[in-house]
C-alpha cells in the first residue's frame, strides 16, 4: 500500500458526461500528478500541483481540469467525455517536486466510456 | 521526436541472472531526471529508480541500478539476481525543463522459472 488513495476504482460512464476523479496523497507529501494511461497514447503525464498551485501541464486536454485543494487532497474533473478518454487515471504524491526521484502511486481510477 | 525510446518491446531472462533493459532519450536540456517505474500485471505502478543529469555516480536501489552514459543519452535499467516477481512492464521517463515528462512505449519483462 502505497499510502495514496484514488476513488472511485471504476467508472463507467457514457460520452458527453462529466466525472471527478479524488486523489488523497500520502500524508505529507505536498506534490500530486496525474496521469493517463491508455492502450492508443501509452503513459501521459497530465498535470502536476504541489502545496494548491499548478506547478507543470503535461498532455492535458482543454476538457479536463484539476485541482488541489487546501487539505491537499487533489480532483480531476473530466468533461464531454469521448470513448477515447477511456484509460486507467493514476495520481502519484511525493513530498516535493519530480525532480528528486520518488513517486507513490495510486491504485488507478479505470475509466470507460460507452 | 520520440523523447523517450525503449527499443525492446519484450524481454526474457532466467530467473537469477541479469538484464538490462534498454532507453534512450532525447533532450537538449542540460538539466534533466530519468526515471524507471515498474508495472506487475496487477496493475500499480512502482516508482523504482531515479538519475539526475548531473548525479555523478549510477544510481542504485537494492537489485536495480541505473546505467547513466550521459554523452550516448542513454539510461538503461540493470536487475540483478533476477526474480520471478519482476516480471511485469518497466516504463522509462524523462522530466525536463519545465517539468515537462515523457514515458517511453514500455518493456515487458518475463522471468524464466
């Protein structure tokens, strides 16, 4: 156990919806990423927050938005989804930033779209 | 440009013997990270080992350790004695300037009994 919690483990949903998914990084650790990984794009680093502010945007589309909140708890919200947009959602923490080696990730949100 | 190349889709190895998995990047940064994470069938991913561009010295974590030839850009994964729970997928990644980060396609590692 990796000490970062990701809900909901599944989701399914149907195209032009919108979802959140809720990260919760280890206790401590000020920095939380998400990533995307799909069968057609592989692993896409998305965006990166660290102590509430965006710190670096990866591959991260216009219809999808983030956010970390002040008790560091961090939320991906997905919107006009497409059958593409399925993947597994992996958010990792660590204490400070990328640039220092460790990662703790998540267990992974597995999103389908129908 | 592909940031990130991991050349071997699959490899095999005889459980206690060594392998190395191969990546090569492409930065013209002079600051930059590598990263290996490892990713069983179960799904997790494991963060493993880290190299920073101006670490002097490979780095190594227990049976892992990283083959850092800056000047050939590359930053091969060495598993020592290896295991039967190290077969799984093993990603390289690169962050550069602007903690912009890059995942290599990604080796599927199968430990021979």
């Amino acid at each position: 156990d990796s000490g970062v919690t990701q809900t909901p483990k599944h989701l399914i949903t149907a195209t032009g919806q919108r979802v959140t998914l809720r990260c919760s990084p280890r206790s401590g650790d000020l920095s939380v990423y998400w990533y995307q990984q799909s069968l057609d794009q592989g692993l896409q680093f998305l965006i990166q927050y660290y102590n509430g502010e965006e710190r670096a945007k990866g591959n991260i589309l216009e219809r999808f938005s983030a956010q970390q909140f002040p008790d560091l708890h961090s939320e991906l919200n997905l919107s006009s989804l497409e059958l593409g947009d399925s993947a597994l959602y992996f958010c990792a923490s660590s204490v400070v930033g990328l640039a220092g080696g460790e990662q703790f990730f998540g267990p992974g949100t597995r999103l389908t779209v129908l | 440009a592909q940031k990130i190349t991991q050349t071997q889709p699959g490899m095999f190895v005889q459980e206690k013997e060594a392998v190395t998995l191969d990546c090569t990047y492409d930065t013209s940064d002079q600051s930059y990270g590598l990263f290996w994470y490892k990713q069983p069938s179960s799904g997790e991913m494991i963060f493993l080992i880290y190299q920073g561009s101006y670490d002097e010295q490979n780095a190594t974590e227990g049976r892992y350790s990283l083959n850092f030839q800056k000047a050939r850009k590359s930053a091969n994964l060495v598993i020592s004695a290896s295991q039967l729970g190290d077969s799984a997928m093993y990603f390289c990644a690169m962050i550069q300037t602007g903690n912009q980060f890059y995942f290599g396609t990604g080796t599927s590692l199968t430990v021979i009994p």
